[in-house]
C-alpha cells in the first residue's frame, strides 16, 4: 500500500472550527499561502488552527514572483493604457525593485485571464510606466505576472517570507515550503534557513525543470505547480514536463517525494462532486509516481471544501505494475 498525501490549502472558506474537527482524520498537511496573508494574519491562523486542530501546519512562502496590487479590479479592453506606479489609485507591482528593472517593449503575462500588456513608455524621474494592453482581460490584486522572453533579479525569499519563518519557528512550526524554487542555491540557503524542518520546494519555473536534476539531489519534497508553471512553459508542454520530472526521479534512485499541484479538483469549486476527467487525471498522476496530491482553490474559497476532501476516496494497491482506484462520489 502506497501513502499518499493530502495537502489542502485553508482560505476563506475553511478556517473555521467546524471544518478544522470534519477533517480531523482526512489530511496530512494544512498550508497557508503567504501570497494571500499578511504577517498579524498568520499569526492569528495558526493559533487558531493550532487550538481546534492537531494537522501540521506549512507555510508556503511568496519566493521569487512578481504580483500584482490594485485597490479595485478593473476589465481593460484590447489596445487600454494603463499606468504602472506606486500610487494606490493605479496597478502597483510587487515587490517594489519589479518596476525599476522592466524595459519598454517588456510583455507581462498578468493572471490566469489571458491579459497581456506590453510595456510602452518608462519615467525614471517620477517611477512610473505607461502599458497597453495586447489583449484584453481582468486585472486583480495579488495575481501572478510573468515577464515574456526574459527573467529580472528577484530574491528568493521575498521580506515578508522572512518575517513569516520567524513567526513560524517562534509557534513552532515544521513544515515550511518554498515558491519558485530556481537553482541549487535556493535549495541549499532554504537548507540551512530551516535546518531540520520539513522542507518542500515548488517547482513552476523553466529555470527549475532545467536545474532538476540538481534540486533532486540538494532538497527531499518537491510540488509541482501546474499553475504558475504552465505559464513560463506553456500550457501544451506542461504534461510532458511533468513526466520528464518523474522520469529524472526515476533515474536518480533517490527515495524524495513529488507533490501535484492546480486544477485538480477545479470544478468542485463550485461542484459537489468531482468530473471523470478530473478522476481519470488523479489516476494519472498517482500512477505516474506522485506521492501526494494538493488541494488549493477547491478547499480556500470553493463552494464545498469538505467535499473536495471527502468526495474523492483515494485507495491505490500497487502489485508490480498493476494499480487499483477507488472513487466514491
């Protein structure tokens, strides 16, 4: 019998107590994404958590990606301008050395809607940048934003990354996961930060499939991260990167763990039962090697967290090369 893991992801929808006591027995890791909270918040989550709940909590840190920050979403059409500054009444990009560093003519590829901009004039002296849109979409706060064609210099860790460990090894907190994950230096400095926690190391970039072979060797859990990762390689190739990354696992002989992650469960955030395809796709990954699947959308802000976690009972049998599913609607 092989354990999988299951990591949800608490949000909105299910840090409360009643839903912390219906999961008592169903997962193995609780994570709070720092893309979505601020230092007193965290704090606040795990003392909550910690009093009506006896699953590990991990902090999954912000790492090396630049965001969004805009006060009220806006819809901008094909051709709009829109002004990049500091102002709170304009979109703002995070962290603060992001805008310094772009060039015009830069493509920013903004969240998950198809928004493209293409940066179109730059004033040094008053630090802000004027964009156009290629293509039209909606633009939201704390959403991902990744430059075409080219990378800037972001620190692995971002400030508030930092004050979030302090927080966690202060509430003594053991599992710890670190976002866009590059080269081996971010593996081995995350080592050292965090010397005997457990530790998982997100792979969504190019740079980090590229370097794999190398990460495997420096770090023991990995999440593959469909989301943000399909986005710097491209959809279409997403699949085969993944099972490149298995099959450099495979390779290796090395007993280290991979996590799945994004749309796993996408229509149950707002369905109570998953689709075929989506219990076909879980199927996949566990035959393909994956020792744990990760919930994020589905349980932060679905509909029904708890049957997202409940709706699909996993039962794998491995006997040589046959694997046996089970799901219960």
């Amino acid at each position: 019998m092989k354990r999988i893991r299951r990591i949800i992801t608490l949000g909105p929808k299910s840090l409360n107590k009643s839903f912390l006591i219906l999961i008592r027995n169903k997962v193995d890791l609780l994570r709070l994404n720092m893309s979505h909270l601020n230092i007193k918040e965290l704090k606040k989550n795990i003392l909550f958590i910690k009093k009506h709940s006896s699953i590990p909590i991990c902090i999954d840190t912000e790492g090396a990606q630049i965001r969004t920050k805009i006060v009220r979403e806006k819809i901008l059409k094909k051709g709009q301008e829109i002004k990049i500054s500091f102002s709170k009444k304009d979109l703002s990009l995070y962290p603060n050395n992001v805008q310094e560093q772009l060039k015009i003519n830069d493509i920013l590829n903004v969240g998950f809607d198809n928004l493209f901009i293409k940066i179109k004039s730059k004033n040094v002296r008053k630090n802000f940048l004027i964009a156009k849109t290629i293509s039209g979409g909606k633009v939201e706060n704390n959403k991902g934003v990744h430059l075409l064609k080219r990378k800037i210099k972001l620190n692995y860790l971002t400030d508030k990354d930092i004050k979030a460990i302090e927080v966690g090894k202060k509430l003594k907190i053991n599992y710890y996961a670190l976002s866009f994950t590059n080269t081996l230096q971010d593996v081995i400095n995350f080592n050292k930060m965090l010397k005997n926690k457990f530790k998982i190391f997100k792979i969504e970039t190019s740079k980090a499939v590229k370097n794999f072979s190398q990460l495997i060797k420096a770090g023991d859990n990995f999440l593959i991260d469909r989301g943000d990762l399909s986005k710097d390689i491209s959809l279409e190739k997403t699949p085969i990167i993944q099972r490149k990354i298995f099959q450099i696992k495979k390779k290796s002989k090395l007993n280290k763990e991979i996590y799945i992650a994004t749309n796993l469960l996408e229509s149950m955030i707002s369905n109570n039962s998953p689709t075929r395809g989506e219990i076909n796709e879980i199927y996949s990954n566990l035959e393909m090697g994956a020792n744990g699947l990760v919930l994020a959308a589905e349980t932060a802000i679905g509909k029904n967290p708890y049957s997202s976690i409940s709706g699909v009972d996993i039962k794998l049998n491995f006997l040589g090369d046959n694997c046996t599913i089970s799901a219960r609607p």
